[in-house]
C-alpha cells in the first residue's frame, strides 16, 4: 500500500493480482451480474488509486479496507441500477462520506491469509444462525438494505428488525467464538 501511494503501477498491479479474486466473488455476490461486477471491480482498482491518501497507514488493515470499500462500492452500484428514486450525485464528496471505508481503530487487523483460514470457520458460524437472521444479515450486509428499508421489506416493524439484526449479530458472534473456547 505504501507503494501505491507512491503511484507505483507496479505495486497497483500487485495488489491486483492478490486481491481481486476474493473482491470480485464479493461483489458478484452483491450485483449477481457478470458485466457489472467487472466493472464494479474496476471501480474500486480506481478509487484505491485516486483515493490512496484515505488509507490509515497506522492500522495497515488492507484486507478489511479492500472488502469494504468493494462491498460499499457494489452496493452503491446495486441502489443505482434498481432505484426509481433520485440518488445523490455521484462525486468526490459522495465517494468520500459513503464507498470510501471508515474503520473502527479498534478492530483487530486482518490479512488475506488469515481471512482465508478463517473462511470455513465463518461459514459454518453463519450456517448455523436461523434462516430468519441469515437473510436479516444478508439483506443488510449484501443488498445494503437499512433497517428501515429491512422493515418495509419484511413488512414488520423497525424496532423488531432492529431486534432481530442484533440477536443474528450476537449469535454469529457466539458461534465464532465457539471454537475459540473450546
């Protein structure tokens, strides 16, 4: 990342090669379209590259910065081609407050290698939440849907949305921490 910020293409490319697998499956999953992931993918090559000031060097969490700055961008994508509604613009200052990631400084640093051991583990927590708090999740977490949208969706009311993130957030939280335990 270092190098990127020293526009070094090479370094851009490496980073490329690396990451885009596990971004583009990602995204895919977001917008489902071929054509469009690609082109989402792309997007995110071109903000780290415009946007590489924004990285926090101290906390050097590039793999968790890369997934959600792919996650935000494809969900903004997604909102775009499925709204009927005005949108905001889409410029810098959007780009800045909403697909740029915003990491907690307290969340623990995680790297690819250690994201992809933790893969098996994190499928078989989500696995075994209720079908119920796996869409919850999935609906905010892939179709970026918010708690009010959830709502209207669902066709309950917010407060019980709210409820039910929370207790699908805390049980996949107690499900990974199992084998931690034990």
């Amino acid at each position: 990342m270092l190098k990127v910020a020293d526009y070094d293409s090479k370094a851009l490319e490496e980073l490329y090669d690396r990451y885009s697998p596990i971004l583009y499956t990602l995204i895919k999953k977001i917008v489902e379209d071929k054509a469009v992931a690609e082109e989402v993918l792309a997007d995110v090559f071109v903000i780290i590259w415009r946007k590489i000031s924004n990285f926090n060097f101290e906390a050097n969490n590039v793999y968790t910065w890369l997934v959600t700055l792919a996650r935000n961008k494809a969900v903004d994508k997604l909102r775009r081609i499925q709204s009927t509604e005005n949108l905001p613009e889409y410029n810098d200052e959007y780009e800045d407050e909403f697909i740029l990631p915003k990491l907690s400084k307290v969340i623990d640093k995680l790297d690819l290698k250690d994201a992809e051991l933790a893969k098996d583990k994190f499928e078989e927590a989500l696995n075994s939440l209720t079908d119920a708090q796996k869409y919850v999740i999935y609906l905010a977490y892939y179709d970026g849907k918010t708690e009010s949208e959830i709502a209207k969706k669902l066709n309950i009311p917010l407060p019980t949305v709210k409820s039910k993130i929370r207790v699908a957030l805390t049980n996949l939280k107690q499900n990974l921490l199992k084998g931690v335990e034990e």
